[in-house]
C-alpha cells in the first residue's frame, strides 16, 4: 500500500479561544455547552488529523489494534459533536459511555509491555465466538442437520478467529483464565470518579427508569405523568470531558507511537488541553454557585 507524505499543516484546526470573561458572568449554562461544543470539536478535528498520519501500509495484528482504536475515536468524536447538535441529551451520555469505553481499552493497550494486553484484548472478544459457535453446534448436534445459514455464521467466526490468529476456537480458554479487567478497573486507569460518568450512559443504553424519567417522561405535580415527545437538553460535561480525554489520549500516542508529529503536535494538544481545563474549573465554579 501506498505511504504518502501527509502535510499536516494544512489539516490543523483553528484555535477556539473561550470568552472567559463572559464565561466568568454568565447567568446561564448556554454560553458553557457553546464553549465545550467548540472546544470538543477542535479536539476532534486533532484526532482525525492524527488517525491520518497513520501510514497506509500493512500492519501487524498488535500494531493494526492501536491503529484501528485512534482511527475510531476519531469516528466517535465526530459522531458525538453531529448528535450534539441534532440530538438530545440521552444520545449525547450514550456516545460519551462508548467513547468512555474505547479510551480506557486504547490506554491500557498503549501502556502494554509484552505484547499481553493486547491477547487478553483478542482472547476476551472472541469469547463472544466462541459462546456463539456452542450454540450453533449444540442446535446442529439436536436436529442433526446444519443449516445454510449456519454454515454461513460459522465461516464467518472462523475467519475473525483467524483474523486474530486462531485456528480452533473451540479451544480458546474461559473469560476467568483471560483475565481482561473489568470496565471499572480499565476506567478507573483515568481516576476513581469517572466512572460515574460512565454509568450515567448505562441508564440510557439499558433504558432505565433514570433514563425515562430524564428524557422521555414530564412529571406532574400530582404525582402522575406525561410523555415527553421533545429531545433532552445536551449538557456541557459530556462535551468538555470527551475533548478531555481525547487530547490527554491523543499527547500519549503520538509520544509513543508517531514521534515524528511529537515537536509539532504536543504543543498545540497541552494549549487546547489548559483551555479545556479551564473551561471545566470554570463550570464547576458556576454550579457551585447556582
């Protein structure tokens, strides 16, 4: 495959500057949720600009993972600033729980030493295969007859396995031999709190009663209720906190992994990183004060 010098200069984005004077005296969270959208989106026009530096060549399984996760955090970024400003705050806490998600997997894999994480990573997603392949061969064993369709699924098992590096699924071990860590051990990796942000998202995606009684109920003064037909308001803190995250995760894979960008791009990531800050000491100092 081709590996095309990228000029990168004319992909950075232009610099958001808050008005934090305004910021200081505002009576009103609207000037905030404008302030982290604008800042969100710098930070997502950084990670595309750095999922295209990647060399369009043949990689390794270990080295394509890394890849893959930069270029869809760039994907997810872009999706959440669109549902921002289409959607409502539900969708917003749902995008934010992946995005949440697919940092802390890129930040334990990028701090790898062996070459472990990475087959703890392979063997715990496939062990969804693996499950599915059992079901479809005990549904086989009962009929005994396999169907087209079946055929199909486990053709298209074998070759993700494969893909992986694994011949016989069937013989991959358990979940407990794995030892992947849990979600609150790989966001615990960002601080203890964050994981609370992660399971607002939880209530929307499994639909729970904090999710409807936020986003699709009104609630009357006599106890009963209506249903609410309008989008949720969008919120500040999921916007500021991607961005966060992003640029924090963005610093240490250029470092590590595309040095070559490190004298151009960390400059202008620690800039956008003190803006972003900012804005969310900022924040917290207006929702002290309501």
């Amino acid at each position: 495959m081709n590996n095309e010098t990228i000029d990168i200069t004319t992909m950075l984005p232009k610099k958001y500057t808050p008005d934090w004077e305004k910021l200081k005296k505002t009576k009103t969270e609207n000037l905030y949720e404008e302030t982290a959208f604008e800042l969100l989106k710098e930070a997502g026009i950084y990670t595309t600009l750095v999922s295209a530096i990647i060399p369009k060549v043949s990689y390794k399984r270990d080295e394509a993972i890394l890849c893959a996760l930069v270029v869809k955090a760039a994907k997810l970024a872009k999706a959440m600033i669109a549902m921002t400003l289409h959607l409502g705050g539900d969708r917003q806490l749902a995008m934010a729980r992946e995005l949440i998600e697919e940092l802390s997997i890129f930040h334990y894999l990028l701090n790898d030493k062996d070459g472990s994480r990475f087959e703890q990573y392979i063997l715990n997603s496939l062990i969804i295969e693996k499950e599915f392949v059992r079901t479809i061969d005990n549904n086989i064993s009962k009929r005994n007859k396999k169907l087209v369709v079946e055929e199909s699924m486990l053709r298209s098992v074998q070759k993700t396995a494969e893909a992986a590096g694994y011949n016989d699924i069937s013989k991959l071990p358990s979940r407990k031999k794995i030892n992947w860590p849990n979600i609150e051990i790989l966001i615990a990796q960002f601080g203890k709190d964050l994981y609370l942000s992660y399971r607002a998202g939880s209530g929307v995606i499994h639909t729970q009663w904090d999710d409807l009684i936020r986003h699709h109920l009104i609630v009357n003064k006599d106890g009963t209720f209506e249903p609410r037909y309008e989008e949720g308001l969008t919120r500040p803190q999921p916007l500021y906190g991607a961005a966060l995250l992003l640029v924090r995760e963005l610093k240490e894979y250029v470092k590590k992994v595309r040095p070559e960008a490190e004298d151009m791009l960390i400059p202008l990531l620690d800039d956008l990183l003190v803006r972003i800050v900012k804005t969310a000491d900022m924040h917290g100092d207006y929702l002290d004060n309501l």
